[in-house]
C-alpha cells in the first residue's frame, strides 16, 4: 500500500528558500503538488518528500485551482521506487 506524504519541501530555480506543498498525488514517476506559488511548465524543480530524500523533477503543468492555491503536476527525471 501507498503512503502519501501530506507535505513536501520545493526547491525551484529562481527561489533561494525552500517552499512548502502539499502532496495530492504520488507515483515513481511523478506527483501532483498544491502550492501557493505558481510554477511554469518545463521548468526545473527539486522535491523533498519525508523519507524519501530529494528527487530531481520538472514540472508539466500548473493550474489555478481554488483558495488561492496551484496544482503543479511535476514528472521525475529518473524513476524513483516508492
């Protein structure tokens, strides 16, 4: 069975500190993660999931979703084992 983490720490280019997220969906090959800050599609990102370290992905899409939030859904750069 699949643990989903509730939360996870964003490192993306253009930020100097991490940000936080919110983990809606989660598989080796990418998750779904609600922030408050947008992200632009194809740009790089470094995800930090509790016990699960840091992974190298890039994001595919970000969409405007309700109270004040976005959905980015990000794909891995290499597959990770869950």
């Amino acid at each position: 069975m699949l643990t989903i983490p509730r939360s996870s720490s964003l490192r993306k280019a253009q930020l100097v500190f991490p940000e936080r997220a919110s983990t809606e969906n989660l598989s080796s090959h990418g998750a779904r993660l609600l922030t408050d800050q947008p992200s632009k599609p194809n740009a790089p990102i470094t995800v930090r999931f509790p016990k699960r370290g840091w992974m190298q992905a890039r994001v595919v899409y970000c969409e405007k979703v309700p109270d004040k939030f976005f959905a980015i859904g990000i794909e891995f750069l290499r597959r990770y084992p869950l």
